[in-house]
C-alpha cells in the first residue's frame, strides 16, 4: 500500500522543509520494521520548488496470518480463504494508520527540535492514496474530510476497466489538499483511514479510547460525523464507543471559546449607554470572584473549568495567590491558556505559581485535594443537568476546598439584553439558565448535603426587577452560618431542588 505527501516551497521556505517535519531526510530511503511488514519512506522529488515524501508499506502476509489467527478480519469469523486471498498487502486500512504512526510519530506529536518553529507554519499539503477502501463511498470520504478543510478528489475504481458495465468497486483514489499544519493531517489521516474501511486488523482494547482522545483532540468533538467516526475505529464495540463519546462531548462542552460564550459580556448596559463606557460584565465577574477569595484568605486556589485562563491571568497579578491551578478538560483551551500567560517566557518564580492540568471536573481528581478555594465560573451550565451531581461530588464531596464559588448567568435578566431575541439562552452550548430561585435552590440543597454553608451576591447592576445578570454562590466548608438573609440558616428554608423537567421549562 502507498501514500504519498506533497508540498510547494516559496521563496521564504522551500519545500524541503518538509524534511525536517517528517525527520526523514530526502537524499535517503529508509526502511523500518512492523509488526506485519517492511515500512520504506523515500522522496521521489525533493528540490526548493516541490517535495513529496512517500510512505510504501510492504505487508507480510504470513506474518498477518500468524498474528490474526482464530480472529478473523475486523474480528469477524475466521475463514481460510479470506486469510490469503484479501486486499490488506495492497489498499490502505489500520495497517497503513500504524505505520503512519509509527514512522511518523514525532511530526504527528507536531515536534521539531532542529527546527522548531516549522510544526506551527501551515504548509500547502497534497495527500495521495492511490487504493482506499471506502465503505460508505465517495460521499462518506468528503464527509469525514472536507469538515477538516481538506479539498477532496474521490475518483471511484471500476471492478474492471475493460468491463465498465460491472460498476465500481469499494474502492477509491483519493487526493486531498488542503493550507494545513503538518501534523494535523496527519492525526486526521491516523484515524480515518481505518474508519473508512471499517476492519481493523488487531483486537480493539479499552485503551485505544485514550489513543482515539489523543490524536482527535482539537477536531475530532466538533466534527459532524464523530459519531460514525468513534463507533467505526473503536471496531463497533458498544461500551468502548458510549465511553468515548461522554469524553468527546465533555471536550465538546468545554471547547467552547470564553469569548463566544459570553458574548454579551462586552455590551453597554441599556441606562449606561450615554455615560461612561461600563466596565465588561466578564470584568467585573473576575473582579468579584477576586473579591470573594482575598476575602477568604485563600493562598492556594483551583480554577474549575478554567478554558483559556481569564481568570488564572487575574490571578497571577496578586502575590497573596501563592499557587494557581487552571483545570480544564480540553487541551486546546489549556494550550490557548498557555499562550496567553506566556508560560513559556514566564519567569522562574512567577512560573512556579501556576499550573495548568487536563481534567474533567465529572468524575474525581486527588490532585484537587488539599485547596484553600475553588472556583466555578460559568462553569455549570454547560453540562447536563444529569451530569451535575457528578460534578457536585467531585468538587464537593471529593476535592472539598474550604471556600467555593460558583458564578452562572441569571436567565430572569436576560430580557434587559436587546440584542437576545425572547426566550434563547445566552450561548448555544449553555444546557440551561436558571432562575435566581432554581440557583439558590440547588445550592443550599448541595450546602446541606456536603457540610457548607452558602451565601449568594450579586454580579454587575441589579436591577429591581429581575436581578444582577450574573449570580454568585459563595460555599464556606464548615464555617459559621452567614448574616446576610440570603444565607443557609436553617433545613427548613431549603428549597426543593430544581429538575431538569422544570429547568427545561423554564
């Protein structure tokens, strides 16, 4: 089977470029060993003008046989036929996605130490499979890649060109080309090929959801098709695919850009339009979470949900914050967060305050334990209402900070927003909007059962009528019941909490 690889150079970079990306030098043709054949990488062309890099795999089929034997293909039933007389030396399948990934696994990591500022240039790439087979035809092919910002050329084979009457078969030539990072393509091509033809040739183990994860992120929870994607690499095995589409759709969630989601955090209040220029509600949320915390006397903090670090920047900027911790569960985020505190041009002290880590706030993390304050901004209504005690216990009943704030929007006040049409939420990835009352009813209902006491504040202008547009919780672990009336002073005041029915019809 064959893949090939190409680029054009410009007169700031030549192609050969590609070279250093690949870690494959172009006046060489290397062989590397696999578990089923012989992978060569050679360049049939390599000047300053144009460069393509091709990647031969020479599949053992005895070796192929011997490793499969009694599964069958794809875990089919075994058939002795089948065994020898197949298309696995010649079409690209998971074989090919291996050898992808094993020849090429440092440009797919998108690393490049002699050079390293090339894996963050899009190149003009061309990708070539001459024999693919694509259950699902030409239509599935563009429907996986034009998503990613591939061109597609699928050119359907004929079963015999002397013979056009028989038709076409299952298999395609492909071209792609697409202005793309380099390792990029390569992830998309890792996990595709062997979705198109639907018949991995090794036994799918509860670890290659953490491999699909690994090399989807950034693309593949957006993607239109993830879930014919998912079922189909995971080889149809139903509690692998369930397992991985939870993970997909709380990156999903969590890959929502902090600017997007509160997009009216930057709009002029209706009254102050002829005054000074207000202050953003998203600014005045953090300063108010600052508040909360100095008040607290908080020095080691958790940033829950922390997307692209707003608020670990806020943070950074007090020296009584002696240790900042941002969790998020999408890497883009924490890569984004990243850029923006400039940890790589931190100084050593300053960098030694803050820490990034990857984490799902729905199931429990040790390394939360032991937190002066947590904070949960914006946080909870993007999850399913399902999915909240899940979060409630690991934040709660398993990291159990002493202080916890929680901010979310107040959907009451939504009608002083002019630019929000009648009965839409704030954002299309929110779950739901409560009520100033449903707030306050799930949080004392949480306080109680957890041991906190809680006491709710206003966040930006609150208006007579329908309230502040943010609203905070503040849970204090074990501490003495608040002054304020909106305190938890007693079992009795608790209201009942909130379903999902009567959020939904709210």
């Amino acid at each position: 089977m064959f893949l090939t690889i190409s680029t054009t150079g410009s007169a700031q970079r030549p192609a050969t470029d590609l070279g250093h990306l690949l870690h494959k030098h172009p006046e060489k043709a290397q062989a590397f060993s696999t578990s089923y054949g012989t992978a060569h990488v050679l360049y049939p062309e390599a000047d300053a003008e144009r460069c393509t890099a091709a990647l031969l795999l020479e599949v053992d089929a005895v070796a192929l046989v011997r490793r499969s034997k009694g599964k069958g293909r794809g875990g089919a039933p075994d058939a002795a036929l089948a065994q020898y007389v197949n298309d696995r030396p010649y079409a690209a399948s998971s074989l090919l996605a291996v050898a992808l990934g094993s020849v090429f696994s440092t440009a797919m990591r998108g690393v490049c130490a002699a050079r390293p500022e090339l894996p963050g240039v899009p190149l003009p790439l061309r990708v070539e499979v001459p024999a693919l087979p694509a259950r699902g035809g030409a239509d599935l092919v563009r429907r996986l890649f034009e998503p990613l910002g591939w061109t597609v050329t699928a050119e359907p084979v004929p079963l015999d060109v002397e013979f056009p009457d028989w038709g076409d078969s299952r298999y395609i030539r492909l071209t792609l080309e697409s202005a793309a990072l380099l390792a990029e393509a390569l992830r998309h091509l890792y996990v595709l090929l062997p979705v198109l033809d639907d018949a991995k040739h090794y036994w799918v183990a509860p670890d290659e959801v953490d491999k699909l994860l690994r090399v989807g992120d950034g693309w593949l929870a957006g993607h239109p098709e993830r879930e014919l994607i998912t079922r189909r690499y995971l080889s149809h095995r139903w509690s692998l695919t369930r397992r991985a589409q939870e993970r997909l759709e709380l990156v999903r969630l969590a890959e929502a850009d902090d600017s997007e989601v509160e997009d009216l955090d930057n709009a002029v209040e209706p009254e102050a339009e002829d005054e000074e220029k207000p202050t953003p509600l998203g600014v005045q949320r953090r300063e108010a979470i600052l508040a909360v915390l100095r008040a607290s006397g908080a020095a080691r903090v958790l940033d829950l949900g922390c997307g692209q670090g707003q608020l670990v920047q806020a943070l950074l900027k007090d020296p009584a914050f002696t240790e900042i911790v941002g969790v998020d569960v999408s890497m883009r985020a924490l890569t984004i967060a990243s850029r923006r505190l400039k940890l790589d041009r931190m100084g050593e002290r300053q960098a030694s305050r803050v820490t990034l880590l990857q984490g799902s706030l729905a199931y429990t993390d040790k390394r939360l334990k032991g937190y002066d304050a947590a904070v949960l901004c914006e946080v909870i209504e993007h999850l399913d209402l399902p999915r909240l005690p899940a979060l409630e216990y690991a934040v709660f009943g398993s990291a159990r900070p002493r202080t916890v704030c929680v901010t979310t929007p107040n959907v009451e006040y939504n009608v002083r927003w002019e630019s929000l049409p009648a009965g839409k939420v704030r954002h299309g990835d929110h779950r739901f909007e409560w009520t100033r009352e449903e707030f306050r009813g799930w949080a004392r209902t949480v306080a109680e059962r957890r041991g906190y006491a809680v006491e709710f504040l206003p966040v930006g202008p609150d208006d007579p009528e329908v309230g502040p547009p943010t609203q905070m919780a503040v849970f204090r672990l074990g501490g003495p019941e608040s002054v304020t009336p909106e305190s938890v002073t007693s079992k009795s005041d608790t209201p009942k909490p909130v379903t999902p029915k009567e959020a939904k019809a709210a």
